[in-house]
C-alpha cells in the first residue's frame, strides 16, 4: 500500500489514495484474512474501517 506505483497511477487520473498507518495496515490485513476473504462483513469490522479513512 505504502509505495508510490499504486499513489502515482491514481493520481494520473485525478484520484487521491489514502494510505493508513503502519497499525492501520496491520488491521485491514488481520481482517481481510479473518473474515473477508470468508464473506463475513460485521458492523464492527465495517466501523473499523471507516475510522481509518473517514476523519
């Protein structure tokens, strides 16, 4: 998440990444192998994830 390669091709196109934390990273990783890859989608888990890219 954190190189430029993914930053640089949204940016041609007027998109803006966000890239979240070292702790944040860590999280969304935890929980895509935990619950998403298995379909599971939890209030808590979709609130977890807006704390990180909503302020």
């Amino acid at each position: 998440m954190e190189r430029d390669f993914f930053k640089n091709k949204l940016a041609e196109k007027g998109i803006e990444a966000l890239v979240p934390d070292e702790a944040g990273r860590n999280y969304i990783a935890q929980k895509l192998e935990a619950e998403l890859y298995k379909g599971i989608v939890t209030d808590e888990t979709r609130a977890g994830f807006l704390k990180l890219f909503v302020s």
